[in-house]
C-alpha cells in the first residue's frame, strides 16, 4: 500500500511541474518524477494534444512505467484499484493544478480559457512488454487560437520544456493539414507533429499551424468539383424518404395520366391549370391542403401505402446528421449536432466532413462556430427549397 501511495505522488507531482509551466511562462518543463522513491523511474510520460476546429483541445498525460518484477506490479494493481474505487481523489487535485495552468495561458493570451472534464484511468498495457499506464484526461476551452480558417497552436505553453523521458504530440482533426511547425518536429505525420524530448523551446515556441485542407494550395480543382457534386444534390435531395415532402414526387407522376382540365391536389399543378396569378395559386394551394386534411393521408402514403415512419436506430450516421439538420430548418451548428446525437466532437467533424465531400452537407464559419446547412438551403435563400425543386420539375415535364 505504501508503494501505491507513492504512486499516487509521483503522478500528482508531475502533474504540478505541468502546471508550473503554465502558471509561471518559464520552461521549468515535466520533471522525471518521484519514481525514483520506489526505486523505478518511469520509462516515459507522453503529452497527447487533439485540437479541435473551435480552437479547444483534448489532452492526455500518461505517465508509463515497465513492471519489471512482482512488487512493480502488485503496486501498480493496488494503485489502479484506488483509482477505479475515488478516482475524485484523484482528478480533484490534478484538475485545480491545471485550471491554474489556464489561467495564466488566458492572462498571456487574452482569451478565455478553462478546463473541464478531468478523469483519470489506470491501465495494463502490453507494448509489448507490460507496462502501468496512468492517464490523466481533459478538455482545455480556447487552447488554440482561431484565425479565419487557420488553427494557431503553442502560446498556451509558450517555453514549454521536455526532459528526455517527455514527447509532446500536437495531432489534428480530418479536414486539416499541417501549415508549419516550429521548431522542426522530431517527426511529422500526416494528422499530427511529434517532439521527442530533451527539447527545451525558446520564447515563442512551441509553434504549429494548421490549417484547412480546402483552402490549401493546389485545392482549387477540388472547389468545381465540389459545385458540381452540390448541383446534382440539390435535384436529387429530395428523393430521400426521409427529406420527402408531401408535395414530392408522387403528384407529379399522377399529372401526367391526368386528362385535360382535370384538377390535382398539388399547388403547382393548380397554378398552371388556372388563368389566374396570385390568388388562383393560393386557392390552388388551400384546396390541396384541405384534401390532404380529409383523406387523412400525404402524397407518400397514397403511393406506398402508409409507410410507417423511419427507425432512427437505422439510419447511419450520415443520415442521422442529415435528419437533424432537416428538423432544424435546413441550418445547425456542428457543435449542436455532436450535442444532439451525443457524439464526440472528433466524430461529428468525421462524419461532416464526409458529407460535405459528397456534395450532401455545405459548412461556414460563423465566429468560432463551424454552421451546417443544406445544399438547396443557400439555392433557395432559405426557403422551401423542397417546394423549389418540385416546381422546377414541373417545368421540364409541361
């Protein structure tokens, strides 16, 4: 027990000299540790950052040590059973310790900063030897800084110091690439930059800047691909069964084996049956709800025959997103969608981003906040963009 104990201290004193980075802007840098009160030295501490489009990031500390012999990994088991059994006795000091950390950041930087969601985990690990893993976990708001569509990383721990047993991973979201780093990265990936210490950077680094893969040089073929693909989502959208509307494609089909003069229940048909302008369309309009209202049924189901509504527990994450984006008139905020299907923020952006390539979803920056819309949302200034699709249809069919 008394081994675990030390365990306990060894990680909430690295954990301060982490904080002590922040809160005093001097490099003073991770220390090796406190292992060395157990007679072992920890093999490594890894410093894991994800930064997500916002400008906040998700860090991971784990502090590993090999379990060589028996004690190493009685201790280590004992250690893991208190952190499972009061893992607040845990994240309680470490999260005030970085919090203190944000702070500072946010007095160097001038942005607003904090830091939430600390947890903490034990863990075997075979790498393949065995390993103790202790991860400390949590979100830090306003980490990176946002400047148009860049991404500027590395003044919230500006003079950061790395011992030789310390790597720091900056990595990225899908939808960004790597602009430059400074100073060069031990290794450069395509979603992240490694530093492998001992590096102790100087005032004004460490420095990465990432930015969006759309707007990088050499994109530009990819833009008239994109209008294209948004063209031919705009007329075929609305064949979704679940984006249809009662108005879809079902009345259309019925005109055509109408005989002359004869009336339909859809508004465009009633316009252009009328000599009338404003008003026969109107009328044209209320008729066809008032039929809707006594048959008690809507175009899709005089067709298929009261189709029962979609399962949601069906549909793929891309349709989901679609659905939400729908019920919301046609506009949402990502960070609402990760919120909505309680996804997280790096499977949102997966999941968007893949939408977007295929011409189902377009995306602008409003401040901080990355806004989804439709296709045929922009097409029709906002409007029905169903009922716009529709009429163009007739159009071509007269």
């Amino acid at each position: 027990m008394q081994r675990t104990v030390l365990l306990l201290v060894v990680a909430l004193v690295a954990s301060a000299g982490l904080a002590s980075v922040g809160a005093a802007q001097t490099g003073a840098g991770l220390p090796s540790g406190g292992f060395d009160q157990m007679d072992v030295s920890p093999d490594d501490v890894l410093i894991a950052v994800t930064v997500e489009p916002d400008g906040d990031a998700v860090w991971e500390t784990q502090y590993r040590i090999r379990l060589a012999d028996d004690d190493e990994e009685q201790a280590f088991e004992e250690l893991r059973a208190d952190v499972e059994s009061d893992p607040d006795a845990y994240t309680g000091r470490f999260g005030e310790r970085m919090r203190t950390t944000a702070g500072a950041a946010e007095n160097a930087t001038g942005r607003e900063m904090n830091v939430t969601n600390v947890s903490v985990s034990a863990e075997r690990r075979e790498l393949p030897q065995s390993y103790g893993v202790l991860t400390y976990r949590f979100e830090w708001s306003n980490f990176a800084a946002v400047d148009g569509d860049r991404l500027l990383v590395g003044d919230a721990v500006d003079a950061l110091f790395l011992d030789e047993s310390t790597s720091l991973i900056v990595s990225w979201e899908d939808g960004y690439r790597l602009g430059e780093a400074s100073p060069t990265p031990t290794e450069t990936r395509d979603d992240a930059v490694v530093w492998q210490g001992p590096v102790d950077f100087t005032e004004g680094e460490p420095r990465v800047t990432i930015e969006q893969e759309e707007f990088a040089a050499g994109a530009l073929p990819f833009v008239a691909l994109g209008l294209l693909v948004a063209i031919v989502a705009v007329v075929g959208y609305r064949r979704r069964p679940w984006g249809a509307s009662a108005s879809g494609e079902t009345p259309v089909a019925s005109a055509e084996s109408t005989e002359p003069g004869a009336t339909t229940s859809t508004a465009a048909d009633g316009a252009s049956a009328s000599p009338d302008s404003a008003s026969g369309e109107d009328d044209a309009t209320s008729d066809s709800a008032a039929g809707e209202d006594e048959s008690g049924t809507d175009a899709d189901e005089d067709a298929d025959g009261a189709a029962p509504p979609v399962d949601e527990d069906l549909l793929s994450n891309e349709e989901q997103v679609i659905r939400l984006v729908e019920e919301n008139g046609g506009r949402v905020k990502q960070k609402r969608v990760a919120e909505e299907l309680d996804w997280t923020a790096a499977k949102t952006s997966q999941v968007v981003t893949g939408l977007r390539d295929d011409g189902d979803l377009d995306g602008f920056r409003l401040g901080r906040e990355n806004v989804l819309s439709l296709p045929e949302y922009d097409a029709a200034g906002g409007g029905d963009a169903d009922g716009e699709a529709d009429g163009t249809t007739d159009e071509r069919e007269e």
